[in-house]
C-alpha cells in the first residue's frame, strides 16, 4: 500500500469538495511530479452518475507553499 501525505490545506479542501459534492460516492487522489518542481495532487470522482468515462471532474488541490 502506498502511503498518501497531504498537507491540513489540502484535507480541508478534500473535505470542502465531499461536503459541496454530495452526490458523489468515491474519490480518487492522484498525486504527480509533472511539475518538475514539486508533487502535484489532483482529486476525481464522478458527479454524474450517467458519465460513460472514469471520472468527470477533476479538482487541482496542489499545496504551492509546500514548494
């Protein structure tokens, strides 16, 4: 199991999209270094349950002060 380190920013804005999005079910955190600087933190999920793709909705939460 891989271990995910987020920043309290980055908790308090994970817990602001589940409260604003209360239709969805699961969320996928996506981490990345494609910046070249620092780790890039991305949240999926799902807001339209007739959605054909993996995810619809895709929210940057990536913590800059961290860099």
């Amino acid at each position: 199991m891989n271990d995910i380190s987020l920043t309290r920013k980055q908790v308090l804005q994970l817990a602001e999209i589940a409260a604003k999005f209360t239709d969805a079910e699961w969320f996928t955190i996506e981490m990345s270094n494609v910046s070249g600087i620092g780790t890039n933190v991305t949240v999926k999920f799902d807001m339209f349950k007739d959605n054909r793709k993996d995810f619809d909705t895709t929210v940057d939460i990536t913590d800059l002060s961290t860099w």
